[in-house]
C-alpha cells in the first residue's frame, strides 16, 4: 500500500425522486436522500469495508462512485480528475481503471454468452486494437489467474457452480488491470465454505497487483477479515470510519456498537454469556429523515442537542473518525 | 485455497490446461433445440411445413401444364371435364376460368407464404429495434415511443389497409406496406416489455459499469436474450400474416390477377362450390389449414423449447 490518494469523496449527495403512482407530472417529487453527504478517501492498494444494514445505501454509493446514478451534489475524484459531470464519452476512459464485481454470480453473466467473450467484453471495449489472438491470450492468462482451467473458455455461465461464476466475474475485472475494483457483496449470495476462497483470492490479487478494494458487506467478519479500513454506513450518513482492527476493537459510534454486539460469536458459552445490544424500531424512512443525527431515534444514548445539531464527522485521532455529538 | 494459482510455479492447472483440448460448452440454444427436437407434435408439423415449402418452390416442374393457358374446351362444362385427374396430369382438377388448378395452387402458395414471412420479418426487425430501444433508454424516450404505438394501435388497421389499398391501388407492394405499418406494433410492446426485465439484469449493469456504449449493449446484451420471445411470436405471426392477407384477397381487394393467394383461390373456390366443383375450394383450402396448423404447433413448441420454466 503506499500512500498515494486515488480517490477522494467529498460530501457526495445521491437523491432519487419518489413520485406516487399515477401522479400528475406537475406534482412535486419527494427527495429520497439515498446518500446524503458522505466523504472519504482511498489510497492506492488499500481496502476499504463499507458496512451497514440493508438500504443504508452501500450499493448506491458504489454505485455513486462508477457515474452509474446521477449524482446530486458533492465529487468525487479519481487520479485527480473530477468525475462527476464528466460526459459519457470521457467516462468512459476511466471506466477500464474501475472494475465492479456483483452480489449475484450467475446474474452478473451474460446467459447468451460463453465465458470467454464474457472476459474479453472489457477488453474490446477498451482495447479495440487488440488481434483476436492476443485477446484470447490475456482472457487465458486471467481465468488461470483465478483458478479455472482456461480451456473451459468456451463453456456458458449456467454450466460453472456459483463459486466459480464469482471468479469469473473476477476475472473480467481483472482483465483490464484495473487500479479499483469495487465489490458490491462479492460474496452474500455464495457459501461459507466459498466466500473464504473467493475472499482469498481477492487478497492475493490485491497483494499481487495492487489493486486497491471497495468492499462492500453486511458480514462484519468478511469485512474484519479482509478490510485495511472500515466505513459504517447509516441512512446515506458516514458514522464512523476507522482502521479495521480499532473500530472493532474499541468502536466509539453507538451504532457501531450495536452492529459489532450483533456477530454472533461461534462458541456457544461466550455467545449465550454475550451481552446484546438490541435497537429498538426499524430503519428509519429515507424520505423523511429523523433531524439532527439520522441514528438519534434509535440511539440508546441520544440527548437533546442530537435532534437539533446534524454531528460531523470528526477525527479522534489515529484516523479514527466518528459522528457523534457524545463519544 | 491452495489450488489457487497465483504464481506461475504452479504447474498443476497450466500443465493440465495443456493436456486438455478447449472443451466446447452447451450453450442455452442447443438445450433448446435438444428440446424442441423431442417435440413430436412441432417435429412433424416442421416437416409439413417444409413439404409445403418445396411444394412452392419446385410443384411447378411436376406438372406439364402452366398457370396462365385457358383450356377452352373445358370452360363451358368445367363440373364434368375439370374434375381432378391423375391421367391428364391436372392433378387437382381446373380452377374457375379454365386454369390448371394444381398450378394456380403452386403460385397461391408461393404468394401466401411470401407475404407471411416478409411480413413478420419486417415485424419482427422494426419491432424488434423500437421496442429494444425504448424499454432500454426509457424514461421520456420511452414514454413518447410507447404513446406513439398506442395511438397507431387504436386505428382500426383493417381500415386503414383497406383505405391504403383503394386509394394507392391493388398491388402486392402496396399490401406489404399496409401489413407492414400495423403488424410491428404489437411486437415492439412485446418486445419492451421484456427489455424492461432484462435491463435490471446484473449484467447489464456490468456491461454498463465497464463502459460498454448503449447501442452495443442492446445488441449485444439485450437482443440476444430477448430472441427466445421474438422467435415464438414470430412463428405465430407468420400465419396470422397469412390470415390477413387471405381475408383481403377474400374480399377482393388483395392480390389481383393474374397473380393469386391462397385467400383468392379459396374465394374463388366458395363462388363455385354450390355447383358441386368443391375440388376448387377443398385443395387450396387444406394447403391454407394444414400450413396455418403446422406454424401454430412449431410455435407452441419453440415456447416450450425456449422456456422450459414457462410450462
């Protein structure tokens, strides 16, 4: 890892507009605030865990990142260029040094198409110039990379197990030597006994070509396990973010609290000894936002001041940066 | 874990790969032709449906007579004299005005099936595109497109048609035109609406985050997946096609002589069937019924082949 930036969001806003069915077109849209205002950075070869429960806004983020969703406010810039607002036409330039991996393995394949002009779709894309030939090499030289027999270039998707679909999505974004690869819950839709494998073999790619990582996961393990840094997300705000080993250590958010005393523990005397954390109601509605900190209506410790004052994100030293008006 | 081969000094996967000739996948088509193959009832109506095929391209040279010369003789007392008969070689008897029926049904054949298949073929390529695009870009794109086809749909098309033809004229050209301008519309809907499933699929997302431009991404993504669908509406489009055409021509105003249909044929047919001449309705009609059987069986039986979860 070394130090330099690659990519840098600042105060990124994401709002989709809810309309009701049917409603007349001169009717106001409400603002779903998806993501509202979240700023990070990432270094060359780091991973980043972005954590959270489901519809805090993981995916849209990632999804924020690649220019996928409009953006509403905020940037984000990559290698130093500002991307968003940038037309397709020179997006499309950065697209081949940001590569995606998706939750579902089968989904994220082309049925239609055989796995190997799955791999070389990037590579065309990108490299119109390359011959036939050389294309085939390189699409050999990636399975072989994640462990499947490149001679199996012409089989289809449905004929591979779902472990072996997430490493061929792997390699397709590994095709382009890609210096970011975002991982939308690489690993949720597969077995424990695979997700370790392909767990693995991100972090041995990562150590062999330096690929830096966004993972993303509602598994706090996974994410121990293979994050330098951890983000916890709530309700599109940034809670904390902090180096893997202090924020499970010594977690300094409420929520972060809860979600750390959520893992279960796999030895059932510490885990029956455990003492739970429970948060009372549901995630809150995104269309209308609790004011001041978004966390306060289920906070155990919430004051006053948290419903009138929006807490920033602040550094507590050691890159230890959380959102909290009382920790 | 281990089997993982990061480095190069791991012979076991390079070695075997080597050893190991490319092996070829089955890919989602040829399960579906496996499928369709088993198919009885869409097998044997595939070989009528090539039987009557042949009969359009090469009846002709089975028979001495020709589709044009009148048989004077006949044309007074065509109830005796034109009766079917294998000994003369008018194998299907003489049509109304002393015409070689067996050669009359080779030319309405050969019409009919034309402007079955042109038709859904021009259906299938503009509906196919429109509704591709419009479910793909969407949003206000989409909404216009989409308005466009249900404001086109609610015109009555047989009256357009028939107004088309009064007004440009009789001839065939102009009956593609107006089959043409109607028979797409449903297909583009069709076609949309699936489009609007495949597009949230993950790897059109995939496409899309590497980059690859919106109109590779609908034929390179979207059509394929869609043609499974198009190829089951096209094969019932054909003889619905051939419906419309034999209605038209039934009513006179379709194709005209000295070129024929299996709609004309089977008009003329009914003028005369009261005279006991039935021979002149009963072959152009089987060759109508059989055909228009054989596509609706070879597309139930492509539905099923293509989408085995569907039954």
């Amino acid at each position: 890892m070394s130090d330099e930036t690659i990519l840098k969001v600042d105060d990124l806003k994401v709002w989709f507009d809810v309309k009701k069915q049917g409603a007349m077109p001169w009717v106001k849209a409400r603002k779903l605030k998806a993501i509202d205002g979240v700023s990070f950075e990432l270094k060359a070869g780091e991973t980043l865990g972005i954590v959270g429960e489901s519809g805090c806004g993981k995916s849209t983020l990632a999804r924020a990142v690649m220019q996928m969703l409009p953006v509403e406010a905020g940037s984000v810039v990559w290698l130093g260029a500002e991307l968003v607002g940038l037309d397709t036409r020179h997006m499309r330039s950065h697209r081949k040094e940001m590569q995606m991996i998706f939750q579902d393995p089968l989904a994220s394949l082309n049925p239609r198409m055989t796995i190997g002009q799955i791999i070389a779709e990037p590579l065309k894309t990108h490299f119109p110039s390359l011959s036939g030939d050389e294309m085939k090499k390189r699409v050999q030289d990636v399975l072989d990379t994640v462990g499947i027999l490149p001679n199996l270039v012409n089989r289809y998707p449905h004929e591979f197990s779902g472990g072996q679909c997430q490493r061929i999505g792997i390699a397709r974004a590994l095709v382009v030597d890609p210096q970011l690869i975002i991982c939308d819950e690489p690993v949720s839709a597969l077995d424990v006994s695979i997700q370790a494998q392909v767990i693995n073999l991100l972090m041995d790619l990562q150590k062999e070509t330096g690929v830096a990582l966004i993972f993303i996961a509602h598994d706090l393990s996974v994410v121990k396990h293979i994050s330098d840094r951890v983000m916890v997300l709530y309700l599109g705000n940034v809670m904390e973010i902090a180096p893997a080993r202090a924020l499970y250590a010594k977690p300094m958010h409420p929520y972060t609290e809860a979600l750390i005393a959520a893992v279960p523990i796999p030895d059932p005397k510490r885990e029956k000894a455990k003492q739970i954390m429970l948060l009372d109601q549901d995630l809150p509605s995104p269309l209308d936002p609790p004011s001041g900190c978004v966390f306060r209506t289920r906070c155990p410790i919430a004051e006053r001041r948290c419903a009138e004052e929006k807490p920033l994100l602040r550094d507590t030293g050691e890159d230890h940066k959380v959102a909290c008006h009382l920790r | 874990m281990t089997n993982i081969s990061l480095n190069p000094q791991q012979p076991k996967t390079a070695a075997m790969a080597e050893r190991m000739a490319e092996v070829s996948g089955r890919s989602l088509w040829a399960d579906a032709r496996t499928r369709f193959l088993r198919n009885k009832a869409a097998m044997v109506s595939l070989v009528v449906l090539i039987l009557v095929a042949l009969f359009a391209f090469f009846g002709q040279y089975l028979t001495p007579w020709d589709n044009e010369t009148i048989d004077w003789n006949v044309l007074g007392n065509t109830k005796e004299l034109g009766r079917p008969s294998l000994a003369n070689g008018h194998y299907f008897g003489f049509g109304e005005s002393g015409r070689d029926l067996y050669s009359r049904v080779v030319q309405g054949t050969q019409i009919s099936l034309m402007v079955g298949v042109v038709g859904a073929a021009i259906a299938v390529i503009v509906g196919t595109i429109y509704g591709a695009v419009a479910g793909f870009v969407g949003g206000r794109v989409d909404s216009a497109m989409m308005r466009f086809v249900d404001i086109a749909m609610s015109i009555p098309y047989m009256f357009v048609l028939i107004l088309l033809l009064v007004v440009f004229g009789r001839s065939i050209v102009m009956l593609f035109v107006g089959i043409g301008l109607t028979a797409w519309l449903d297909m583009s809907r069709i076609v949309r609406g699936q489009t609007l499933s495949i597009k949230n699929k993950e790897y059109i997302e995939a496409a899309v985050a590497t980059g690859v431009p919106t109109f590779t991404i609908i034929r390179r993504h979207i059509v394929p997946n869609l043609l499974g669908v198009v190829a089951v509406y096209a094969t019932l489009l054909v003889p619905s096609m051939i419906l419309t055409e034999s209605f038209i021509s039934f009513l006179g105003l379709g194709v005209q002589e000295p070129l024929t249909s299996w709609g004309a044929l089977i008009s003329e047919g009914v003028k005369t069937m009261n005279y006991g001449m039935l021979w002149q309705l009963f072959f152009p009609l089987t060759f109508f019924v059989i055909t228009i059987f054989a596509f609706f069986f070879i597309g139930d039986g492509l539905r099923d082949a293509l989408d085995p979860k569907d039954r």
